[in-house]
C-alpha cells in the first residue's frame, strides 16, 4: 500500500509503502476484542476486600443461652444478620490478569492498522522533530497537515520535545511505536508516525519476524 508523505509543514515530500502483510490484511474483529478485552482487564488492580465473620472483631461469647428466651438462637454478635458482622461472600483480592500469546497480539494490532490504513487515517511525517516544546507549534503542524479530531502519534524512541509539546492537547496522546495497544488504535481518529515509526512497526509486526 503505497501513502503519501508529508513534511510537518503539510507538503508532500515523496511517498513510502506500507507493508501489506502489516497494514492490508484482512481484520479480524474477535482477536481485536479479545486484545482490548484483555488490556482492561490486566489493568484492574483486583484490591476489592470486605471482611467475613472471622475477621471483624468482637464475637467472642455467644450473645444469649440457647433456649429460654424466646428469641432466635445466636452464636455470635458477629454473624452476617448483625450490624458490625462479616460479609457473606464478600469481594477479595485476586487478579484479573488475562493471557493472550504473542501471535494473536500481533495479529490484534495488524488488524486495527489495517482498518486505520482503510479508513485513510494514517499520516505519515518523513520526520517529527522540535527544536523546543511548544504546544501552538504542534497544533499549528497539526491544522497544516489538515488534521481534524483526535490524533494518536507514534514515536520511533523517547522525545521530550515532541511529548511534551503534545502533552497539553487534550485530543493527541503520544506513544512509543514498539508499544502499541489496539485500544489506543481504535480509540483516536488519526494515526501520525514518522518514516522512522513505520520502519519500527514493520520490524515489530512484519510476518518474517
């Protein structure tokens, strides 16, 4: 699939291909799901705890002998009917944590490069840099690229200046190419990466991986 370049001034600088077997496959939609599906839960923390009748405190003596008084039978002030007593088959720590082998995460996130690239919503930059962070600066690129909703950019490797500048746009989130996510791919308008974040991408998901 071959796409048009551009430079961060919005002129078109030349062309680039992107590989077929990353960005043209076929998508498939329950892999896609189970991949964000997955995301969401890895991300629980799972901390959730309520206390069962042997955990709160008091409850040691049997609250009235067992017969003769005319109320119900009680062992303990702490049972689950008490105010104060424990819950019965209440929430406790435990992971969330779902598996998910490599293969299928990266058929997940060739997928959602693929309806991105079909939708044509992938931008692609011969180079993304800045000399300082500016937040105007980078909303200006992005109003000169003719960039309209949410844009999610892929960076080839850590850059301050870039991060920084995009930080403050409640409408862009940048991220590192190697660390793609299906969520974060589904989840913005517009795709933007460099010639360099492409090449990171076909690295990472090529088939002669």
């Amino acid at each position: 699939m071959e796409v048009t370049v551009h430079n961060t001034s919005g002129e078109a600088v030349g062309t680039a291909e992107l590989r077929d077997d990353v960005f043209g496959i076929e998508p498939r939609i329950p892999v896609m799901h189970q991949h964000v599906v997955r995301q969401h839960a890895n991300a629980r923390l799972g901390t959730h705890k309520t206390k069962s009748r042997s955990e709160v405190s008091g409850g040691g003596r049997k609250p009235w002998r067992q017969k003769g008084t005319g109320r119900a039978r009680q062992g303990s002030i702490r049972a689950p009917q008490w105010k104060g007593g424990g819950v019965v088959h209440g929430p406790i720590p435990h992971k969330y944590t779902k598996k998910m082998n490599r293969k299928m995460r990266h058929l997940a996130l060739r997928s959602a490069l693929s309806v991105k690239a079909g939708d044509q919503q992938v931008v692609v930059l011969d180079a993304l840099k800045m000399e300082a962070p500016k937040t105007a600066a980078f909303a200006d690129m992005l109003a000169g690229l003719g960039i309209a909703g949410s844009v999610l950019v892929l960076l080839p490797e850590a850059d301050v200046n870039v991060e920084l500048s995009a930080r403050n746009l409640p409408y862009v989130k940048t991220v590192r190419a190697t660390c793609l996510s299906v969520r974060d791919l589904l989840g913005y308008d517009v795709v933007m990466m460099p010639l360099a974040s492409v090449d990171a991408v076909h690295r990472m998901l090529g088939q002669a991986e």
